[in-house]
C-alpha cells in the first residue's frame, strides 16, 4: 500500500489545524454560516437532517486493518458505533458534534487518512475497481495510477472551484466493476496493439437527473501522458462549464452541449501545450507508487478442508459460490463480505464488524481491504484453505450472508432517514426487499440481479445503472417510487428505461416481486439472467407485470 | 396574496454544535420538541419569526419555515420529510426518538 510521505503528513496535519481553527472561529461567532459553510465542505463535513455528516475519503476504496481500526474507534467514541459505507468507496459518520470533527480528522490523519475533496466542486475521491491488484481478469493494478491522481489532484489550485463536482474512476479489468462509464472522467487501462500500456478515456458519464454513459474521447492514451490529458479535459472543462445553472454544470452536458468533437479538439490543443511542461516528474513518482503497490508474497499450499467443507456444509458452499471471485493467484479467492444481512441497512457496519474486518484482514489477508462501490466490504487475498475459518469468524459477526450479486444484495443512499437533499426513504425499502425475497426463500433461485435504489435524482443511489432501479420522489409531501429496468453499470453499461407512473411505499415492494416472478415465467432458463431475459424480451412483458391493472384495461 | 391560505408554519433549523433538529418557541428560545414550538397561522408574522431566527446565527443553521399542523399537544409536522426530523431515521433509534432525557447542552439552548 501507498505509505505518506512525509509532505503528505505536512499537508493532511496542516489542513486538520486550519480546520480546527476555523471550526473555533465558527463556533465563536467570528465566522457566519455563509463563511463557514465552504471551509467545512472541504473538509468533508455536511449538515444533514438530524445531524453533522462527515464523509472520510477511501482513496480507491483501500484500506488496511489500522485504518479500519481508526475507523471502528472513530465510529465508537464521536459516532454512534456505526459508518456508513458509500457508493464512492467512501465512509460517512452520521452523528459527529462540530466541536469534535478536528479531532477526528487528527484521528484519520494517525493513519493516513482525510477528508479533503469529499465535497465541494472538486475533483472528488477517485474510485477504483475493488478487485484491483487480485482479480484474476486484470491487466494491471489500477490503483497506482488512482494515487497519482489523488496527489495530483488534492488542493490543485487549479481546480479547486470548478463549475461543479468531478469525479474519476479507473479500471484495469476489461470487466468493469468500478463503472467508468458513469464518471465524468474514466479510465479503462488497456494494452494497443503494440503491446504498450495506456488508458482509453472515456468523458461525459454521469447519472442524476440526466444520466448519460461517458463517451470515448480517446481511445487509446499512452500512459506517460495521462496527467497532461487529464488537466487538459479538466481545464477545459473547467473554462466552458457553465456556471449560470447547476443542473447544467457537469461535464457532461457541456460535452453535449459542445459536440464530443469540439470538446475533444479544445482538449488536443491545451493538451499540446500543457505536455512539455510536465517533464518526467510524474513518472518518477508514479514508479515510486508502484513499487509501494507490490503485490503481497502469496503462498503456495494445498486446498486443506476447503473443499471437504464445502461438501459437507451447505452454506458455507452457498457463501463460496455467492461471495468469492477469481483471484489471480493459484489457491487464492477474492472474499466479498456483504454488508447486505436481509434486513439490515446497506454498506453500515458496526465497530465491532469493522475491528472482526481488521483481524480478519491481519490474520489471513495479507492486511488489505477494500470497499466497495456497491457498499460491501473485500478481503482481496485469502487463501482457499483458510476461507472455511473466515467464513466461521464472519457468521460469529453477522457477516456471513450469501448473497453478493443477488437481488437482497442492494445499493441505497442514505435517503430521506439522513440526507437533507433527499425526496424519499430508500433505506427501509431495501430493508424490505431483502427481507421479502429472503422469507420466500427465491434467492438464490432468482440468480444475478441488481437492485439500486436512490432517494432523490442526484442518483447516489446509482438507480439508473440498477437491473431494477428505484428512485424515491415527493409527491405532494407523500414518498413516491418509480421504477427503471435494464440499467447495467459495467461494460455493457446502459441505462434503464422507466417503466411507468410510481408506486407509494407499501406499493413498491409487491411491484418489484411481481417483476421477480414475471422474470421466472420468461427466462429461458435458470442461467438467463434478469438483465439477459429484459435485453432478449424488451420492457413489455415487465411493464404488464407492474401495471396489470392496465393491461386489464386496455383488455376490457 | 389573501392571508387564509397560508397553511401553518413552524419555525425550524438545525443546532450549530449538535447538528441536531431545533424549533423556535413562542418565548426566542431554541427546543428540541416540536410541540413546543410557536405555531404560526398568520403569513406576516412567520416571515418576521423567520428573520428573527435567521439573525441567531451563532446558535442555529439554516433556519426555514416549515408546514405544521395543530393537535392537542402543540403543533405537529405535516410532511413526513419534517416528521422525519423531529423522530430521527426509521433504520434504527437514533436521534430524538432515542432520547427523553434532558440534553447536555440545554442551557445553551435556554438563554433567550
């Protein structure tokens, strides 16, 4: 893992003490709101609806047990025991007092953490495939690349005022698990056909209210010139977005609105000049990332019980077929532990689960964790002979639910329970998806299928890119929910068609079962998989199975 | 625009230290009850509230008026966005659902 450097330390520690300066003046009254408000959004601290939220940075969703540590001990002595774990692999406290968020950025700076660019416009957390630097389909380790990004950056005084939010995500799987096509900027590391490594860029994805897949602004990228590049989109972006209405503000639309091919023309030109001035400096740092990004000395041994245990435990064998992926070496599997137990809330974890996290992660892991940008937690490198013990340790810690990619496996934002921009609660609907599917005991028979529910349409809930996606809307002072099908969020990325008028809340539940047993009646069979039977099918036969009602109608 | 269609308003912000949910009681003082509150039927005199809670920036953030309802026991939230606030998140008991006892910072909250 990337270690601070010692400017690093400097910054982060600088940054926590102007902080709590400013939080004294604050609560002084030497500062107004209107003052205060932009200095405690750089370092990550909002107001929501009962309290301060504070969103901690998980630089490419990696972690190792002291950090995790912190965290659980943050969670527990300024919190409520709990973090939030969200979309953009990053944590959020719900409940910390003002007078006590310097210290818990003192906190997170001992183990070389921060908030800094979790909010604001700015370039955001850059997110990265969880899997990274295991999964067996990978070309390269994204993560490096990610850190560079991250130094260059924070605090880059360039972009530190942008028309609006921007966020990076980097993949270097061909599968892509970190949903690239939904950024402003994201990075696919590819090889051409000379071998050599390089990013195809892709510019102008997004969700919210008007969500778009990104778009190829190039296709391939030598590696040595990616920040030149990026400061160069970033820069233009940063000179065309427009500032006169926020929900035109994102590179998105200011690519539709210019064309792709005159954004790309403004960008090859700044591009042209910004690429002498950076003259190996990057590199260098960039080799210096890389060799802290060596991956772990994985051992070579037998199986031992893995697969006796899987024979004779019957979930444990539903655990390792739910939860573990590829890993890319001999013997080993990538665990993901689901932070889904039906009932429970989405990507919380307690300080208990995050410190059983950290043993775990010490013990068999290599010391590495990631989180998830569908809010589970990784254990990246286990050794297949030692997961029948993880998986024991895990249920001691209500960790061990088998369901990572099925339909009690759900994304929520916070919603309307904590956020103070939302229009609908999209917690409790998850809680009763899962619990409903799980008492009727279809899980696992459904297959793959992602549900993605957001609580208003800035979309942090990823609804769009949701097999099933719901968006939680006010109606009249009253929470309303409507349903989009077909969205995907990785390579094939596309964006789902809404179905039809809302539901209200105790209406949602019994409409997504409906579409569940709709889906059953029509796959072709028990591999076709919910987003296969809608692609091969088209959203008719599911729109009759949301509103019968009509068909009757229409019928009559 | 004629006064009987104003619906009923409360005066509502959040805490400055806690963060926590708070409404402008008939007396300048900041509760964290809402039944307690000022309930505010005339449209003229809820912008004045308004202003005043505005001005008491070194206590509160992000004053706004919100629809209220009257019963017996002092004035009610309407929408389920503010009944939200004045319980706390349904996933779990945290928040004023969670706690009846008086509040460290009470005295804070007391001066007028």
């Amino acid at each position: 893992m990337y270690q601070y450097s010692e400017f690093d330390d400097a910054f982060v520690r600088e940054r926590v003490a102007q902080f709590r300066a400013q939080v004294e003046r604050r609560i002084d009254g030497s500062l107004t709101e209107d003052e205060f408000k932009p200095l405690r959004l750089m370092n990550g601290l909002y107001l929501q609806l009962h309290a301060y939220m504070l969103r901690v940075a998980i630089p490419y969703g990696t972690l190792n047990s002291v950090q995790m540590r912190q965290l659980a001990m943050i969670a527990e002595r300024w919190d409520k025991g709990y973090g939030h774990f969200t979309t953009r692999q990053n944590i959020q406290f719900n409940w910390p007092r003002l007078a006590d968020t310097p210290d818990i950025l003192d906190a997170l700076a001992d183990v070389e953490m921060h908030a800094i660019q979790t909010s604001g416009n700015t370039i955001r957390n850059v997110t990265a495939d969880h899997f990274a630097g295991a999964a067996a389909d990978e070309i390269a380790d994204p993560r490096p690349v990610a850190e560079l990004i991250r130094q260059w950056s924070t605090d880059h005084p360039e972009f530190q005022f942008l028309p609006r939010k921007f966020k990076i995500a980097v993949t270097g799987s061909p599968n892509d698990r970190a949903v690239t096509r939904a950024h402003d900027i994201g990075l696919r590391m590819i090889r051409n056909e000379a071998g050599e490594a390089g990013f195809e860029v892709i510019v102008g994805g997004g969700l919210g209210r008007t969500p778009m897949i990104g778009k190829v602004i190039r296709e391939f990228l030598p590696r040595a010139d990616l920040l030149p590049y990026l400061e160069a989109i970033v820069s233009v972006y940063n000179a065309l977005g427009r500032r006169d209405n926020k929900y035109k503000a994102r590179i998105k639309i200011t690519v539709a609105e210019n064309g792709l091919d005159e954004f790309r023309a403004r960008v090859d030109t700044r591009f042209r000049h910004l690429r002498s001035h950076f003259r190996g400096a990057d590199q260098a740092m960039l080799e210096r990332i890389e060799r802290a990004f060596a991956p772990p000395a994985f051992r070579s041994a037998p199986l031992g019980r893995y697969e006796t245990v899987r024979e004779t435990d019957p979930a444990f064998r539903s655990w390792t077929d739910a939860n573990l992926a590829p890993h890319r070496a001999e013997g080993y599997a990538i665990v993901t532990v689901s932070l889904k137990a039906h009932g429970a809330t989405p990507g919380d974890a307690t300080s208990g689960q995050m410190r059983a996290l950290a043993d775990l992660a010490e013990r068999f892991g290599h010391d590495e964790l990631r989180i998830s940008h569908e809010q589970n937690v990784i254990l990246p490198h286990v050794h297949r002979s030692d997961l029948p013990e993880v998986h024991s340790i895990l249920g001691e810690h209500g960790l061990a639910t088998a369901n990572v990619g099925l339909i009690s496996d759900i994304i929520a934002c916070p919603g309307m329970d904590y956020c103070a921009l939302a229009t609908a609660r999209s917690i409790p609907i998850a809680q009763e998806i899962a619990r409903r599917f799980d008492a009727l005991k279809l899980e696992h028979g459904i297959g793959e299928l992602k549900i993605k529910i957001s609580g208003c349409i800035n979309a942090c809930g990823h609804h769009h890119v949701g097999h099933i996606g719901i968006l939680g809307l006010d109606r009249a002072g009253v929470e309303n929910y409507q349903v989009t099908l077909g969205g995907d969020g990785t390579e094939t990325a596309a964006i789902g068609e809404r179905a039809g008028p809302g539901f209200p809340a105790e209406e949602i539940v019994p409409a997504v079962e409906r579409l569940v047993h709709a889906y059953l009646d029509l796959r072709s069979g028990r591999r076709e998989t919910f987003l296969q039977t809608y692609r091969r099918l088209g959203i008719g036969p599911f729109k009759a199975a949301l509103y019968p009602e009509r068909v009757d109608a229409n019928a009559a | 625009m004629s006064r009987h269609r104003h619906s009923p308003k409360v005066v509502t912000a959040n805490s400055l230290l806690e963060g926590d949910t708070v409404w402008l009681t008939a007396d300048d003082r900041w509760t964290r009850n809402i039944s307690e509150a000022e309930f505010l039927e005339d449209e003229a005199v809820a912008e004045d509230r308004l202003l005043f809670a505005i001005s008491q920036h070194d206590i509160v953030v992000g004053a706004y008026l919100a629809d209220a309802a009257s019963s017996g026991n002092g004035p009610v939230p309407v929408h389920v966005r503010e009944t939200l606030r004045t319980k706390g998140p349904s996933n779990y008991f945290h928040g004023k659902q969670q706690r009846e006892q008086p509040l460290a910072l009470a005295s804070h909250f007391e001066r007028a």
